[in-house]
C-alpha cells in the first residue's frame, strides 16, 4: 500500500535513499505514465525507494483569480500513483508558506532532507521554488553536491503531437472524448461517491444517481452518454448522465453530477461510482417548465442508448 505524506518538516521518508518524480500530475496522462514507470524502474536498479512528490492545489489553480479546471481528483491522482508502483507520495500544500520557499531551499529541505533523493525526474520545463526561481539547469548543477541526479523526461509524442494536460483539457471541452482516450492511456472517466439528492429526478421518470464534485473543477458540462461502473467493477453499464447546475428548477450553486443508469433497480447511495464519458450530447440549457424539460431528457435517453448501442425501441415498449 502506498504511503502519503504531506508535511516538509520532518525525518527523512527514505532513509534508504529515493528516485523522485516532482510534478503538479493532473490527469496521470502518457506523459505523467512514462515518468512513474521510468522513477519504478530507475528505483528497482538502484534498491531505493520511488517517491512522487505534487501539490495541492495544484499550483496554477492556487495563482488563478478564475476556477481552473482539473482532470483528476486528489484521490484519483494518489490511486494513480499507487497504480503506478509509487510507494510514498509527498503530497505538498501549496500555499503562501511553499511559495515563500527559494528553489535552492526546496532542493535541500524537500528533495535532499526529507526524502533522501538519489535521483530527480521532472518534465524539460519543469520549474520550482520562489517566483519560479528553479528549473532543470538548477537542478543538474545543485545535484553532484547533495547527492543526487538531475534528469529530465522528453515529451511523449502521439501522431507528431506532445502528450499535455493542456491538450486533453482542450479536446474534452470540444466533447471530443476519442481523443483524449490515446493522451490519456484510458477513457476520460470521473468518480465519486452517490449521495442524496432532492429526488426530482424519480418524479420525472428518470431516477438519478448524484456525485458532488465539491472543490473540483470539471473541465466538461452538459449532457452526456455514459458508461458506470460501481465499486471496482469496469464501467460497462449504460447510462445518461448531466454535468451543471440544472437550470431549470431546484438550480444548484455548483454542478452536479447526476446519472441515470438504463434499466437498473437497486439502492446506489453510499456507493463508488466511476462515470466513464462516451460521448456528449448537448449543452446544458433551461426550459420553459417541467414538460418540456421531461420531454427533452426523453430524447437524451434515446440518444444515449443509441450511441451505447441499445436498442430504444425496446426501452419505449
């Protein structure tokens, strides 16, 4: 099981040394894959510990006056990072005190002191440290000194293109979920726990589980085929799924998640849910009452489970 840490004061966490991957993580795209499976198998020769270490916030979110959207939650980040075969993550608070601290001071107090690193793997244009005093060049030429390596990780290239965060961000929000699956090794999937909602939904006809997304920012809303999967099975089970803050009626202060899942019977709340997103089908927007918003989540339904490839004439009957 991995170990999280998230305090820089403090003994050493690799008194056996460490190979550290330093990086914000957001996604755990190719890019981020090659870097953890590059620190595990630079770990494994060396007989030391692989460390991650990434911050929360993430730092762009923490300097940006508007909400930045994120492709993973926190706990989505840290099962990616024990997927991966990281054994420790120090997981920093990105705060005024961190952002205080001079990139020479983060090399000693962070890298070296607190987790004993032998070697440190970060991105070609990775930057660190006070008003981002630090980068690579700082890294290789402080590393013979305190004991450990310096190297940087090049891009990975799809189709000519370098994998990024930025550019799955860009194709989620043009609805282009194909294209995010290749960037990020694995369909675009969000997940959470089902609570209590205000039941409108059961009225209507169309039973929601919902998933509050609490501080997250979703980089995608609107409306949605899906697939669900609950506790750690895959998602296989078809579903329609709406992401805002329903305009309509009963309008939440932040977007909800909220998914109908086709033909089921059963009690969810309490429950994981992982909400696998296939295809979009329209923006949010508001109606002129009740029926017509019924009668356009009829159409949605249709839609959805002609995309997940059922057959809604069945359903209809």
């Amino acid at each position: 099981m991995m170990r999280l840490s998230r305090d820089v004061a403090g003994p050493c966490l690799a008194p056996g040394g460490s190979v550290v991957a330093v990086g914000a993580f957001d996604g755990l795209h190719r890019g981020h894959q090659a870097l953890l499976s590059q620190v595990r198998e630079r770990a494994q020769v060396l007989g030391c510990t692989p460390m991650a270490v990434s911050f929360e916030p993430l730092p762009r979110a923490f300097f940006s006056k508007e909400p930045v959207a994120r492709l993973s939650s926190v706990r989505e980040k840290l099962l990616g990072f024990a997927a991966a075969g990281i054994d420790h993550t120090l997981l920093m608070r990105f705060n005024q005190d961190l952002t205080a601290m001079s990139a020479e001071d983060f090399v000693r107090q962070v890298l070296v002191d607190r987790l004993g690193a032998r070697e440190v793997w970060v991105g070609g244009d990775f930057r660190f440290g006070h008003k981002r005093g630090g980068d690579v060049a700082m890294l290789e030429a402080m590393g013979p000194s305190c004991g450990f390596v310096a190297r940087t990780m090049p891009p990975v290239l799809l189709e000519g293109t370098r994998v990024s965060a930025t550019r799955v961000r860009m194709l989620l929000a043009a609805g282009e979920f194909a294209g995010t699956a290749p960037l990020l090794g694995r369909p675009f999937v969000m997940e959470g726990k089902v609570e209590y909602g205000n039941q409108l939904g059961r009225t209507l006809g169309f039973p929601t589980a919902n998933i509050h997304l609490r501080d997250r920012v979703s980089p995608i809303h609107g409306i949605f085929a899906v697939r669900v999967g609950l506790g750690e099975s895959e998602c296989s089970w078809p579903a329609v799924a709406s992401l805002g803050v329903r305009p309509t009626v009963n309008q939440v202060p932040e977007p909800l998640l909220e998914v109908h899942l086709f033909d089921f019977e059963g009690d969810l709340y309490g429950q994981r849910m992982a909400v696998e997103f296939v295809a979009k089908l329209r923006d949010e927007m508001k109606f002129d009452g009740l029926d017509a918003l019924t009668a356009q989540m009829h159409l949605d339904a249709r839609q959805a489970r002609e995309i997940l490839g059922m057959n809604p004439r069945l359903a209809e009957a």
